[in-house]
C-alpha cells in the first residue's frame, strides 16, 4: 500500500477532527493498526490521526481464513435443469 502523500494526510486529519465529537465514524481497514505510522509516512500527523481513531473506539479485528477462498472452494451448483 502506498503510503499518503501530504494532501492526504491533512484531509485525513481534517475529517477525523470534524468528526471527533458527538458522531459515529465508521473506519474499515486490512491494514493493521501498528502499520499505519509507516503508511500515514509523518511521525507528527500520524501521531494526531491515530490519538483521534483510537480514542474512545471500537475495534473488531478479524482473524481466520478469506471467506472468498473458503465460498470459491466449493462447487458451483448444478442449474441447467
């Protein structure tokens, strides 16, 4: 994954700042927690970004084998009747 160029980066923080107080954010991520200093790619904004995301949240991390490799390794149903 490519990390944020600046401009991402402050539109990221911008949008979790004006979201912090009082509203549901709802963020989906296959990129864990502990990488997003090296993906964020600035010590400082990464620092604010992830103070605001991990304050007062929720995490569900899920763990176990693709459910597309485990729906993809079955048979496909027979309807040419």
């Amino acid at each position: 994954m490519t990390p944020l160029d600046q401009a991402a980066r402050h539109d990221l923080l911008e949008v979790i700042d004006d979201r912090g107080n009082g509203k549901s954010t709802l963020i989906t991520s296959q990129l864990p927690i502990e990488h997003w200093h090296a993906w964020l790619n600035d010590p400082t904004l990464a620092d604010a970004i992830l103070d605001r995301l991990v304050h007062r949240s929720h995490r569900i991390v899920l763990k176990g084998e693709s459910m597309r490799r485990k729906s993809s390794a079955k048979p496909a149903a027979d309807t040419s009747s």
